[in-house]
C-alpha cells in the first residue's frame, strides 16, 4: 500500500488537512498499541488453549507458571522502590 499525501489543491482545504492528521493520528495510536493487546491476549487466553489441546492438567500448569512469574516481578518490584 501507498502512504496517501495530500496534493496541493487538498492542502488548501481544512478539512482534508484535518482529516489527514486525524487519520495518521489514529493510525499511529493503533500501531502502538498492537503489541500490548496481543501481549494482553497471548496472557489471558494461553491457559484455555492449552485447556483445550492438553486438558486441564495442562491449563492448570499453564497458571501455575503464569502465577509464580507474575509474584515474582511483583515481589521484584516492590522490592525494588523499598530501596530507595
């Protein structure tokens, strides 16, 4: 895909300068914000994938991990703004 530009002729209307800044804009905000609802997705929905491919020993696994990780960047964390 071409990024659009705006002519001159457009330019000089304020709509379509308006438009064209919304419009990147929001393209931007969108692109930077991919990587967290995947990241925030991959998170929640691992343990009932898992649920369905290996059963519950394995979803049960799965949280445990994801549990025991979370408590010790919490813990690291917490830990770490008590030193100051």
């Amino acid at each position: 895909m071409e990024k659009q530009t705006l002519s001159r002729a457009n330019m000089s209307n304020p709509r379509d300068r308006v438009r064209h800044i919304v419009v990147n804009t929001l393209t931007t905000i969108s692109h930077a914000t991919t990587p967290f609802i995947s990241t925030f997705l991959f998170v929640h929905l691992a343990a009932p994938v898992f649920a369905n491919i290996g059963g519950t020993n394995l979803a049960s696994r799965t949280m445990v991990t994801r549990l025991c990780f979370l408590q010790k960047k919490v813990v690291n964390i917490l830990n770490f703004s008590s030193s100051w």
